[in-house]
C-alpha cells in the first residue's frame, strides 16, 4: 500500500500501522495481547485462508473481532447505531511486497460517526496501545 493510500484513509478514520513481524506473527501477537489484557476474542476471520480453501490467491488477511460487554455495552445502549463497529475490529494484512500492517477505525471516528461522548470512549481507545504493541 502506498504512503499517499495510507493518508487518505486516515482522512476516513482508518489508522494503519506497520508492523515489524510478518501478518501471521502480527495476528498472533495481536490475539495473544487482547487476551492477555482480558478481552474477549468474539472471532477471527481468515480472509487469505478462506480464499486460498476456494482457489483464490490473496495476501495475508485476518480480521480480529474483539472488546469487553463492560466497556461496548454502555456506548450501544446510548447509540445503538455503535454496534455498526463495535465489537472493535483490527485487520492484519500484508502488501504486495509482503510487508504486514495492522489497521483499524479511530476512536476519534468512532466518536464523532456515532455522537459518543469522550468519557465512554476511554476503553474503547485502548485500541491503539494494543496495536502498537503488536507492531514491535
């Protein structure tokens, strides 16, 4: 993906990370961390593995679908429309070139696409230090 690519999705509340380890490496470091920080892992989407079952070459792609009911629960029963992208949600793929990166939605955009106010969203924007974490 290229830098300008990058920028212009984070215009559309997508924040996208590179990671130092491969995508396969990256979900597990991502999966173990959610779990470690006592999350939920409600799925695991392997987008690559489901396409490679049909025939189909795709780079790496895993979708995590993640949170805790504590901290979603609250923002859902004030905007339901927040179940739209709630449970949070981390997509680990890979390039072209084979370079993985890690990519979700911003708590900012979260916020302001469901009229959230800040203080429910401190848990929720925990998001970013697990992916940093992962990305090292």
């Amino acid at each position: 993906m290229a830098t300008a690519s990058i920028a212009e999705n984070a215009s559309a509340g997508i924040v996208t990370v590179a990671s130092t380890h491969a995508g396969d490496a990256t979900a597990e470091r991502l999966q173990t961390l959610i779990l470690e920080r006592g999350l939920t892992v409600f799925a695991c989407i392997d987008f690559s593995g489901d396409a490679g079952r049909e025939g189909l070459a795709m780079p790496f792609s895993r979708l995590l679908i993640f949170g805790n009911p504590k901290a979603g629960t609250p923002l859902m029963q004030l905007a339901p429309t927040a179940a739209l992208d709630l449970p949070l949600k981390v997509l680990v793929w890979e390039d072209a070139d084979g370079r993985a990166w890690l990519s979700f939605n911003s708590t900012a955009y979260l916020r302001e696409r469901h009229g959230l106010p800040d203080d429910l969203m401190k848990p929720v924007s925990g998001v970013a230090a697990l992916v940093d974490a992962a990305a090292r």
